[in-house]
C-alpha cells in the first residue's frame, strides 16, 4: 500500500494508475465502519484510496479538533489487510495553502442549515468544502460514505450534483456494534458506564419507527421516545422525523422516512438515524 503524503506524492500515484479509482474520506481513528466502506470501494473500482484528513474547516471554536483521535500507524496496517492501494494524507498546509480565513468555499443552501447545521454553524461548508477538493485531487470515479453521517451524505450528493462533479457518491448502511450503538470514532471517548447507556439512542429509534408505522400520531410517538433517551441521561440536541429525499418536515402524507438524532452523552456528541417507510 501506497503512504501518499502531500498533494504532489498524490498527483504522482494517479498519473501513473490504471484502471478505475474509488475513494473513501475519512479523518482516521478507523473502524470496523470504515473497513467496510474500503471493501464496498472494492466492489465499485479496481483502486481504493483512503484519505486521512482531519478537516479544520468543519469543526467549530469549541469542539473536539485538538482532541480528536490520531492513529496513522494503526490505521495504515488495518488498510493494508483490507487491500487498499493507497493513503492520501495530506497535511493542513497542503490542503489550505493560503490558509483558512483566505480559502474559497463551498456551501449547499438549505440542507446545511438544519439539524446538525443548525447546532454547528459552518460544519457543512467546512465538509462540503473538503469534499470537493478530494474529489478535485484525488479524481476518483465514485466516493463512499456511510449513511450514519444521513445529513452529511445528503449535502455531499447535493454538491456533487449542483457543480456537475464526475463522481459517482455511493451511500452504505451504518454498522452497528451488537448492542446497537452505530460505530463512530467518537464513542472512544465514551467511559466504560457511559458506553452502556448509548444504545439507548438506537432502541428509542427502534421504537419510534415502530410505533409511527402502527399508527401512533407523530409527536406522541416523538415525546415518548425524546422520554427514553432523556430519562437514560442523555441531553437531547434533537430527534426528528424528516421527509428522506430532502429532510423536511414529515406529514402524515410522507411514506419514506428518517429519524434524525443528536444527543449529548456527557461531553460526547453521538448522531444516529434510521430509515423506515410509514
Ligand atoms: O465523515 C467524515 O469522516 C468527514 O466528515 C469527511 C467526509 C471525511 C470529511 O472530512
């Protein structure tokens, strides 16, 4: 496997690869979650290339950009065993060469403000933003994400489309530890009691879906499962029932749906969704 380091190490590897390329973004502090992103990368290319990246430009002034989990070497050895071509891991100056107050942006109206756009201002554009320039670097024929990130993945195919970017964004369903808690390098920062109580988020989903699909109004079935998750000790950011295609509100009239979620377990911040048809 192929350690590319800077643009031009980049740029040098691409030139020379034949066949069809397909990348998968990350920020590293891999997971089981990633390692199946690269082995659906496998399906759709001859090449995978995983970028390591932690964005500066998507986290806010007091989040966890410092903190957040740095494992190259570890994560390297994981994508080597899952036959990965090549890391792209390219260093901030790189990516921001004159910096990020000078950087153009990008910035996808409407979907970015909601939900999560709506309790971290400027995520959006700092992911839509990068995005695009992994796409411009890398040149891949598709890009795969995870559904878990449902927000993310919706601005993603909204940019992809509005700049006419050649690049197949393909979606995959979040992988789930047993319990249930989606996979996420944030739960590292969960403690061993803290960890338990996290599947809570997905059971009160579970069961919201389920009482929405029998019949229950949506804001009863939404009071009681905001109950569950606030009753276990978690701080609710928001849950929500959306509309899938465009993540508006859902009326009784909306067949395909997501739940949306955000809370806060201690100083952790978890998201998880799940898609179901009423
Ligand atoms: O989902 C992530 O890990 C990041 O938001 C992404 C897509 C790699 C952009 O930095």
């Amino acid at each position: 496997m192929q350690q590319l380091k800077s643009l031009e190490e980049l740029r040098a590897w691409r030139n020379q690869v034949k066949g069809t390329v397909a990348l998968v973004p990350t920020m590293g502090n891999l997971h089981e979650g990633h390692l199946k992103l690269v082995d659906v990368a496998k399906q759709h290319a001859q090449h995978v290339v995983v970028s390591i990246f932690v964005n500066p430009m998507q986290f806010g002034a007091n989040e966890d950009l410092d903190s957040y989990p740095r494992t190259f070497e570890a994560d390297c050895l994981a994508l080597a065993e899952r036959g990965t071509a090549a890391v792209f891991a390219p260093t901030v100056a790189d990516v921001y060469p004159r910096g990020l107050q000078q950087q153009t942006f990008i910035e996808v109206p409407g979907v970015s403000d909601i939900l999560c756009g709506a309790s971290r201002p400027g995520h959006f554009r700092g992911v839509a933003t990068i995005v695009a320039k992994l796409f411009n670097m890398v040149q891949p024929d598709c890009a795969i994400f995870g559904e878990k990130d449902y927000q993310q993945l919706q601005v993603i195919r909204l940019m992809t489309c509005d700049l006419s970017l050649p690049v197949e964004v393909i979606g995959m369903a979040t992988e789930r530890a047993p319990d249930g808690l989606a996979l996420s390098s944030r739960n590292g920062y969960l403690s061993a009691q803290q960890r338990q109580v996290a599947p809570v988020i997905y059971q009160a989903l579970q069961q919201l879906s389920q009482a929405v699909k029998s019949g229950s109004a949506d804001s009863m079935a939404l009071s009681k499962a905001k109950n569950n998750i606030e009753a276990a000790g978690l701080k609710l950011d928001y849950l929500e029932l959306r509309r899938r295609s465009d993540l508006a509100n859902a009326t009784a009239q909306d067949n395909e749906l997501v739940i949306l979620v955000a809370a806060f377990l201690g100083k952790t911040r978890l998201i998880d969704n799940l898609q179901f048809n009423r």
